[in-house]
C-alpha cells in the first residue's frame, strides 16, 4: 500500500485500518499490531492524499487525514508516538 500523506509514522482509532497493515509473512504467522500513545498536538485536516509530504505544515504538529473510509493520523517527529501494548493475533 502506498503512504497516502508521505513519509511517516501513521496511526488509526480503528482497529480494521491497522489490521489492513498487519500482514504477517506467511499464512503460518500472527498478525501484529501495536497499540500506541501518539501525541498529535496542533492537527491539520487533509481530506485528499498528497504523498510529498515528509513533514507537518508549518505551525501544525501531526496530519488528520479524511480520504478514507477510516480516518489516519500520520507524526513525522518519532518522538511523538509510544508504543504501549503489542496485541498480536490470528484471523
């Protein structure tokens, strides 16, 4: 899949859009997902995909994008996100 919104770190608050990005290596192994706590500080709202980006708009701390059927949330500082719990399940 290609980052719609550039080179970062992106989240979701659904679980459905992670999963679609925890695909293990073979149909032997789990899945992985990682349950984060991302500080987003001042968002800005993009409803349509720009994959130039490599950082937030000035004056802005993350991105809040809206081009999907579940909303993304993409950091390009790797400070800003801590992962919290590792949930790794079969389908």
């Amino acid at each position: 899949m290609k980052n719609s919104l550039g080179h970062g770190a992106y989240f979701a608050d659904h679980p459905k859009k992670s999963h679609t990005y925890a695909i293990p290596d073979n149909t032997d192994q789990p899945h992985v997902m990682f349950y984060n706590k991302v500080l987003l500080g001042n968002q800005v709202i993009l409803p349509n995909a720009d994959q130039t980006l490599v950082a937030a708009p000035v004056g802005y701390h993350s991105v809040k994008g809206t081009s999907f059927k579940y909303t993304e949330y993409i950091i390009y500082r790797y400070g800003q996100a801590l992962p919290y719990l590792k949930i790794i399940y079969k389908v």
